[in-house]
C-alpha cells in the first residue's frame, strides 16, 4: 500500500520557450508536513496549480491520495483543500458570510457547518470578529480565514502557496501553530515559501530552483549534505574586506551580515583557509577576529545553486 499522499513524478512545464518546470519529481508521506522552498519564479506556482487541477503539465503525472490529477480533477478537488497566493475571499463578505459561503459549495450540510464553523473560528481565533468584513481584516486575519474556508470541508490534503508572505512576524508564528495542530490531527500538509525559517518547521523539504530539484530531506540532512564550512569575520572596514574575498572565493561565498562578514565555503577546501586568511592580513586587510559558525538551510541552498549553475556551465563548456 502507497503511503504516499502526494506523489509527483517528472513534471514538466513550458510558457513558450520558457521553462518552468524540467522534471520534478517530489513525494509527500500521508500526515506529514513537507515545504517547497524556492526564490520568486522557481516554479513553485506552477507546480501548485498543477497539483490542484488549475493547469495541466506537459509531461508528468501527478496523484493525490492515490487519484490521477489529471484524469479525475472532481475527485481530487474534494479531498484538498488550497490556499493561492493572494486572498482570494469575497472582501464584502463577512467572516462568517465567507464560511458559510464555501461550505454551500463544497455541500456541507447544514447541521455539519455549524459544528465546523464555529471550531475553525475558535481555531483560528477569528470567533470576535465574525460580522466583520472580510476587506477590513489584517493581512493576517486575511490569511487565518482563508485556511479556515480551505478546511469547511474537513480535506485530506491541505496545500498552502506562500501563506504567510505579506504577514507580520507575530501572524506568522500563529499560523504555523495552527498549520502544527492540523498536521497532529493527520492532515497532510504540501506549503510553498520563499523563507528559509519557515522551512524548519517542515518534515522534509525539497529545494527548488529555475523548475529544477536542487536537493530533498530534513533541514538537517540538506545542511550537512550541502553547506561547506561556515567562517565569520570581524574587521573595521566590512565592505572593503568582503570585497576582497569576493574575488578571491567567488560572490557566492561571500556575504556581509550584520557586523561580519560571512565565508560560505563550500568550494574552498577547509585546510586552506589559514593560510587564506595570512594572505588576506599580508596585503593589508584588517582582521579583528575569525569564528567558525553553523550553517543554516540557506547556506546549504547557496551552495546548491552554486553546484548547479558549474555543472551546467561545464555541460555547455563540453
């Protein structure tokens, strides 16, 4: 039996001579929470809409709970539950008008939306302001009513693209609780984000970039598999000093954050960077102090990218 609750294989996807997609393949195990991190115009869109029946792939399959995407669209529309990018509610509705609206076109009976109603409400603590109108709301209440008109009708499968882009820190970390609390109750969550911390809270992450899968796991495994060495230094002049690595390492590696500057280095063998760091002070580079750090996620991403474009530069170069 296929413990698979989503499953993608080989997707691919072109806007004219423009490809989105080239390949992607990705899964995501029932009751599980699984992150598509990428930057704006990765493809992470276009894979959604697929994913919810909105577009059709070139190439690929897609299932959802074991049911084709393509061939039976009303069958999967039933058992998910999505959330697009932008809000996508009736604005001159109410909260409560907008719930009872999607409810009446996913066919909830009566006495079943009233129960619902009034849990997603408690859930998502919008019970106050259930006459208010959905276009005065905060961009996070916004976003807290449209997650609860994706549930009114209880899915399997709940996909979220980029749900907390636009909302304040404190909104954010409330929506995550909520997003933490469905996925305990067995619901399997599939959310686009472009925010690396967002990332953390996933079970398994695939990293997308230019429609291509750069690397797929836990946060964890993705860091140690990908990130080089993480190297801070302090000095009074950051900008001249970051210059000068810059062309020494590549403007990849090399980043100013906060009072240092930061060596990513994933294509720097480890045993050089002493006598690196001698030849930057032997040309006049002030160095008040060198810290080895932790990688995150998005020193793991940098440096996946990094691999990618060589090796393509090296299939073009061939």
């Amino acid at each position: 039996m296929d413990d698979n609750a989503i499953q993608v294989k080989d997707i691919k996807k072109a806007y004219g001579k423009s490809t989105a997609l080239n390949g992607v393949s990705l899964s995501v195990q029932k009751g599980r929470m699984a992150g598509l991190i990428g930057p704006d115009g990765a493809g992470k869109t276009t894979l959604i809409r697929i994913l919810t029946s909105l577009l059709d792939p070139d190439e690929g399959e897609c299932r959802l709970a074991g049911i084709s995407v393509h061939k039976e669209p009303g069958r999967v529309r039933k058992i998910i539950g999505y959330m697009p990018q932008r809000f996508s509610l009736y604005p001159d509705l109410t909260v409560g008008e907008n719930l009872r609206f999607f409810a009446d076109l996913f066919q909830v009976s009566k006495k079943e939306r009233l129960e619902k109603t009034k849990r997603l409400l408690e859930f998502s603590r919008l019970s106050p302001f259930v006459e208010r109108r959905a276009g005065d709301l905060s961009g996070g209440m916004k976003q807290k009513l449209a997650l609860s008109c994706a549930l009114i009708h209880t899915p399997e499968i709940l996909i979220l693209d980029e749900p907390t882009t636009g909302v304040d820190p404190v909104s954010r970390r409330e929506f995550w609780s909520i997003l933490s609390s469905l996925k305990k109750e067995g619901v399997t969550i599939l959310v686009t984000t472009p925010y690396m911390d967002e990332a953390a809270r996933c079970d398994r992450i695939s990293l997308i970039h230019h429609g291509h899968i750069l690397g797929a796991g836990t946060a964890r495994e993705i860091i140690e598999s990908s990130a080089g060495s993480i190297v801070s230094l302090a000095g009074p002049d950051l900008l001249l000093l970051a210059k000068w690595f810059k062309k020494r390492l590549g403007t990849e590696q090399v980043r100013i954050l906060g009072d240092r500057v930061q060596l990513n280095l994933f294509s720097f063998p480890e045993e050089g960077l002493p006598e690196l760091i001698a030849q930057a002070r032997s040309s006049g580079q002030k160095i008040d102090s060198v810290e080895r750090g932790e990688p995150v996620l998005e020193d793991a991403f940098i440096s996946l990218i990094e691999k990618k474009e060589k090796n393509n530069e090296t299939a073009l170069a061939s």
